[in-house]
C-alpha cells in the first residue's frame, strides 16, 4: 500500500474538466497518496512544495506569476513521484510529454493531440516510458471521456486477443445529430435545425463545422489504431499513420460551405443542403436502416475511415443509443460471436475528469 | 518499467480456465515480467523456482508430488514479488486468501467464493490488503469474466461518483434462456425445452437447478455490493450482507422440484411447468415487455435483489442482448442522464482467464 502524499501532481488547464479534477482530486481521503503542488492557467501558476488546498482557486487568481514550462520542469525535478496533469487541448504542451517523461515525471492527460498528432511524437512518447528512468503515460480520458475503453482495449490486445474491427460512435455531438435525425422513419426534423438545437443546447462547438469535419473522430481512430499497434502481442493489417490526417473521413460539411468564417453564417445557409440529408434518411429508411456517423478500425484490412455509415434499425447503434452517448464494439478473435460494447457519455466535465483521476489512481 | 521475471507467479487450478490462463500467460513477450513458478491440479503439483515452460502439461501429469497448500505457501514465501492465482472455485483455497495476502503474496481469482461468502473471510481479506507488508488481491473475472465491470466499478466510486443503481443481466446462462424464450412476442418456445436445449449446449450446468436457483447471481451482486461498501468515498444505503445467502433470490426452480438429484430427472419433469411460464410470457408481452432475469444493487433504497422481472420491448436488455451476452448498466450521479454500459460474453474459458491475465498485468 502506497504512503500517503508520496506522489506530487501538477495541474495544467484549469477549465472546465480541469477545475472539475482539482475538485475530485481533493476530495479523496486524507490517506490517498496525493499532493496537489502545482496549478497552472492560461495566464498564472502556483506552485507549493508543500501542498495546494481548497482554497486553490483565489490563490490561483491572486497569482502574479505566469506560466512558464521550462520553470515548471525544473520545479517538478527532484520532487520524487510525479504526476503531470494536461486538461488543455494545446499542441504545445503535448510537445513537451517527451521531456516530462524522460524526466521520469508521468503524464496523464484527456488532450488527444499528442497521441493523434505527428507521428513522430507519439513514437518519442512511447519510447521515453519505455526507458527504465522514464515515467508513465495514461490517456484513457482521450476516447469516450470516462468510459473504460483505453485501458479495456490495452487489456485485450496485452493478453494476446486479435483486434478484427473497432465499431463506435465516438462523437458525443454527431451521436446527438443523428439519434434526432434518423430515427429509422422516412421523414422527421431539417437536418439544419437538428444542428442549430445541438449548437444552442452547447452540444457543437461554436462552430459547428468544427464537429461535422469528422476530425474528433478522426483523432480517436488515430489512438486507437496507434493504441493496437503499439501494445499488440502479434502484428496486425493496420498501417503507421502519420497524423489522424491520414484517417479517411468523410466531412459533413457541405462543400460550399467550406471555410465559412462563423458558425452563425454557417447555420443560417445549412438549411441551403437540407434537401440532401433528407434525401440519404430516406433512402436509408426505405431499406430498414438509419444513419450513424461512425468510425472504424479494422485491423484485419488495415482500414480507418469516419464517415456517415447505414445500419439496420435493429442494430445496437440504432436501438441502445440515446442522447449524446458514446457506443464503442470491440470485436475481437475471442469475443468472436458478439462483440464486447462499452456505451455511455463520452463527454462533459464530470466524466472526463472521473477518466483522468481513474488514471491518476493507477499509478499509485 | 519492470525488469523482466520480476513476478513470481503460482497456478493453482488448470482446467479449462486454468489451462487457458497458463496458455495465454506463457505467450506473453519474453519481456514480460512473469516467471510461472508453480501449477496445482487437484491431484499433483510441481513446482521450479528457475521456472515452468510450455512443456507443464506433461511435467504435472509426470508429477508424483500431491498438492499441499502449506509447503506451496512456503514455497513462495521468500520468493520476492509473488501473485498466486486460483482458478479454482474452491471454499478451501479461498480461505487461504488472508494468509497468503499477509505473506506479501497478491491473490488473482475468478473464483466467486471469497467474495461472495462469509462476510469475515472478505473483511480479513481487505483487511490484508491494507496493511503495509500485505499482498494485492484483484477479482474482475468474478463478474462478466473478461468484461470490465469491477474496475469500472472501482474507477468510479474510487474517484468519488455515486452508484445509484447497478442493473444487469449477469448469467450468461440466463441471458441465453430468456432471450431465446422471450422475445416480446405472446408465445414462442416451451420454457422447459429451451432449458434443455440450453443443457445440450453446454450453456448450463449439468443440473440446470444449479443455474435456476440464481445463486450465481446473487454471488455477483455480493461482490459488487461490497465493492461498493469498500471502496466508495461516501457511505451508502447498502446493507452489509453476511453473505450471498441474504441476497432477495428469487429461484426459478418449481417449487415441487426443489431437492430433485439429478439434472436428467430435472429436465423430465420441467414440463410440467411450462403453463406457469407461458402464462408470465404472454402476459408480459401483453404490456409490450419481456421477461429477463436480473440482478439489480440499489444503493439508494439498500435493496439487493435477483429475479426474473419485465422490461419494455425497446430496454437494451430486450433489444441489444443477444446469445449469452451479460450486460451491466451502471447508473450514477455523474452518468445520470443515461448509465454507462458494458456488454459482451460473460462466460468462457478464454475471456476469464484474459480478466485473470489483465489482472496480472496490472500488478506489473
């Protein structure tokens, strides 16, 4: 059993997700190993050696100091067990895993770009907690938030089980656009006026052609894929890709409607398209099926591809999903007759944090 | 990163999961850190400090060496870095669990009985675990055998959510009868020849009274409810079960039935009671419901109970079941909107003994 406090996290990204964390983080007991040291913002850090508590969040404001990695790495050095904490969606502090890592401090993190970004860093990352000084790396938050698909997906291929095809909804928005959209009936609501509602109720991103792109699926294909390649007992069909560019995902946005500079003007021309979204729900209906956008990796033909795909009105991505819920199926050489299925939220403040934590609590 | 064969590891147990687990175990990369150390059948042993290869099969069957669970524990004892697993499903190995634990020897098991049974082997077990010298003991194959359902469990009362409801189908022989006997329609299948027909399958035990009685059931519902009472932040509203015998059952053996020796009589009489089931099969349907048998852990009102109940045509429980799949439905306070779910296979020699691996690889 661990001592209490051994083990010294630091904080970047104080949003949302990460103040969320710091809440649950400092509600575990007092005999949990944890020692808040560091948080930092945008614009201000705090660091203390001896401990960070509650009070964390006017501390933070009445900071005058600013961020500053290369201090922070020096800060964290020495300290003994660490545990670095990345809430932020930044490309630049994904770039600094490696040193962290070889640093023998650990990184935990629900930001994808590292892990979905060039190639080259992720294979520095995977190299450096490979060295015997280097510390560990958990990203279990970066697909389906706190549902238990990482480490379910780690835990198959570690014990030697084939992979043929991973199946999901990844996208908490697209799984919201299209359970109202395509419900199996040959009519039902604009497409336009699905995404609009989704848009006012904070499910897309203020642009929501930042969603319909397919790149957020694109990046969790890309983990996963990379995820198999890496800790596979056997090789498989799956290629090295370079960056999630190389997924093939079929974009929603109307060509037309490429780089439209607001999501406002977006919205008010989409209903311009309406006519070819109903025409697909249609078609599809009349064959029994509905519209999903998924995303697949299959291991066995080595293909990765996003994109709007039919499925029969029976099948699970039709009957079970609801809301804005995350369904992924693992089929696999052992679960060969049915797959394994993880569904649930797979995004929000709450759940996403729970993910970090649930990781954080793996290393001690 | 573990130095390679730094984990001693001890087999007690090598039937179909044992053998499989053994298989799996030495496919693992030569990297890995596990060095097999000792295999117990019920009738031999063997035992090599320098370590067992592929060749153990016919090593034990050459064993002249009966199994002795004191000379294994010194055996082991002195070793360095030890986990014993038993794939047995033994009331005596299992009340060795603290004994070993206290030794520093980590305990991996499907097997239910510890668990499951008399509450003061399970409270010296955590006990065990929370001393500074004692072993780990890791269970997920004890419910949904590969599926992730106890660390799921673990991930979120561990980091502070609150179970409301834990609903599920956990017998893979159940989930296989009521699937094939009710589908939503009035009528369909004799409930006595689906039971049988299961039999010939192999899905049941050989006296299908082993599986209708629901204790295998209750036994899960145990471990999770104790999960729960161990590792959760807060307290909840369930009550602590002396064992799975205070779990609300509702058997579905006929009450003229109880006590029949043999399951071949069993199957000759259970006709009898076909009425009896049509009748709650039609009635069911006549409310747009199907019957399943579930297990439910409610941690608000405390109740704990297992037995055939009906839900709506469109529950996942009778639309995305299928074969002799479990599902778990997790409700908590941060998944409150929609549970998270995991379903899949929930039985089978090779998917316990990857929940028995994984667990292993954890301890790594």
């Amino acid at each position: 059993m661990a001592s209490p406090q051994n083990i010294h996290v630091a904080v970047i990204g104080v949003g949302l997700v990460g103040s969320e964390l710091v809440t649950q983080l400092l509600a575990l007991p007092s005999s949990s190993p944890f020692k808040l040291v560091s948080l930092s913002s945008s614009t201000r850090t705090i660091f203390s050696a001896t401990g960070l508590s509650s009070t964390w969040k006017s501390q933070l404001s009445a900071s005058a100091e600013k961020p500053d990695l290369t201090r922070l790495t020096q800060q964290l050095s020495g300290l003994g067990k660490v545990a670095l904490i990345d809430n932020t969606s930044s490309e630049d502090i994904a770039a600094m895993y490696p040193t962290w890592l070889n640093a023998g401090i650990s990184v935990i993190t629900p930001n994808k770009k590292a892990f979905s970004g060039d190639l080259s860093l992720y294979e520095q990352i995977i190299a450096a907690t490979r060295t015997q000084t280097g510390g560990r790396v958990f990203n279990e938050a970066t697909v389906g938030a706190g549902l238990p698909v990482i480490g379910t997906l780690k835990d198959l291929v570690g014990t030697g089980d084939k992979i043929v095809k991973i199946e999901g909804v990844f996208s908490g928005t697209m799984s919201y656009i299209f359970n109202e959209f395509s419900t199996g009936k040959p009519d039902g609501p604009a497409f336009s006026s699905v995404v609009k509602i989704a848009r006012e109720k904070g499910y897309t991103e203020p642009h929501p052609a930042d969603d319909l792109n397919g790149f957020d699926v694109a990046r969790k294909l890309t983990i996963l894929s990379r995820t198999i390649s890496t800790y596979a007992l056997a090789p498989t069909a799956l290629p090295s890709l370079k960056s999630f560019a190389d997924v093939q995902t079929a974009s929603l946005i109307p060509p037309a409607l490429e780089g439209i500079p607001t999501g406002d003007e977006f919205i008010a021309r989409l209903p311009e398209f309406d006519a070819q979204f109903d025409q697909m729900r249609a078609e599809a209906s009349k064959d029994g099926q509905v519209l999903r956008f998924v995303g697949v990796v299959d291991a066995v033909s080595g293909q990765i591809r996003a994109g709007l795909e039919r499925y029969p009105s029976t099948h699970p991505f039709a009957t079970s999903l609801g809301g804005s819920d995350n369904i992924i199926m693992f089929h696999t050489e052992r679960y060969g007759a049915r797959p394994l299925i993880v569904q649930g939220a797979g995004a929000g403040a709450a759940v996403t944090a729970m993910g970090v934590l649930g990781d954080l609590l793996k290393l001690a």
